[in-house]
C-alpha cells in the first residue's frame, strides 16, 4: 500500500539522520513494527503521532493530516463510489463546521 504518512515520516527520519532502531524505542515499539508503517503496511496509533512529530520535529497536524488521509484512502480504495461518499462526507464536515461557528 502507498502511504503518504509512511512516506514522510521515512523522509523526515533520514534527514535527520535517524536510524528505525532510534526511533521505534520512543514509540514502545520495535524497529519492524516502524518500518511496516513507513511501507504503509501497518497504521501508527492516533495517539502516537503527537510523540512522533516531537522526535522528528515536523509538525504534528501536517502529519495527523497525511495519517486521517492514508486512513480514508484503506476505507473507500475499494469502493466504486468512493469519490461521491468522500463529496458527501466533506459536505458534511463543513455543515458541522458552520454550526460549530
């Protein structure tokens, strides 16, 4: 599976010259647990991404973004109205938004 978070967060680990052995022990995890999220094999846990954006230091919502869209993507690859559902739930966030004013 392409995986947009898994893609950047690879990419920020190894400009910061970071090795998976560094960074999984941060995560409670091991090294072949990080490298399948970065392959787009496994998901990271929600509440790991605040953590992780703080030892990679990028920031938290652009990777909580890439994470939510990789999420939908696994939901709806499949489905042949994939494109109208996700037209109709964006709809709906922004009504919710709007009320939310």
């Amino acid at each position: 599976m392409n995986s947009q978070f898994g893609e950047k967060i690879r990419t920020l680990r190894e400009k910061q010259n970071l090795y998976l052995r560094q960074v999984a022990p941060l995560l409670e995890m091991d090294t072949a647990q990080l490298s399948k999220i970065e392959k787009g094999l496994r998901q990271l846990k929600r509440e790991q991404i605040t953590v992780l954006a703080d030892i990679l230091r990028a920031n938290a919502d652009e990777l909580l973004t890439l994470w939510l869209a990789d999420q939908i993507y696994a939901v709806v690859k499949d489905e042949k109205f994939a494109n109208e559902a996700m037209q109709l739930a964006e709809k709906n966030i922004n009504l919710k938004k709007k009320k939310n004013k």
